[in-house]
C-alpha cells in the first residue's frame, strides 16, 4: 500500500514537470511565431485543449505528441524511459562484459 505522504508528493512532482512542459512549448511556439489557433490548425489538437495545455499543464500524450511534432521536438520523445537504473556496481560491470562480449 502506498503511503498517503508518498501519493502527495508524487502528484506535486507530476504538476511541477507538467507546467513545465507547457511553459517550454509555449515560449517555443511563440518563439515560432506561431499563434494558438495556428497551432490547432497545424497539429489537429483542439484549440480549447491547447489553451488548457498552456494553463494547467494537462494534455493527453497523443495531443502532446502532435504539438511536438509542429515545433519539430518529436525525437525528443525518443529518450523517455530508456534511462538504465543500476542497483550495484556489478550491474554495470555485468552490463559491460556482455555488451563487449556482443562486439
């Protein structure tokens, strides 16, 4: 079971990145010159969704994933969730001997 102090302070993280994900997207589109409604046009995400996106943050990841292709970020989304989590030392060591063992 989760603890209840562990739960709030998951959701504070996750509002910090997600108004900071929007506070990047809207000084790039702005840095672009492109306008909210352009932006809907141009990704097929509802203007009202865009606009809730730069207030609050939320947005589905599809809507994401189109907004980011206008600015020309969607590789950026290639780096999510590959990050490697060690335990131990030897969990890199193992993880070099194997990938020199694959040359």
């Amino acid at each position: 079971m989760l603890d209840p102090m562990e739960i709030l302070m998951n959701a504070r993280f996750e509002d910090v990145v997600q108004r900071d994900l929007s506070k990047r997207e809207r000084k790039l589109r702005r840095k672009m010159k492109i306008s909210q409604q352009e932006m809907a046009s141009r990704s097929g995400v509802s203007l009202g969704s865009i606009k809730r996106f730069e207030q609050t943050g939320e947005i589905s990841l599809r809507s994401l994933l189109r907004i980011a292709f206008v600015l020309g970020c969607l590789d950026d989304f290639d780096q999510v969730f590959t990050r490697k989590h060690y335990r131990s030392i030897q969990e890199v060591i193992d993880e070099q001997d194997e990938d020199a063992a694959g040359e």
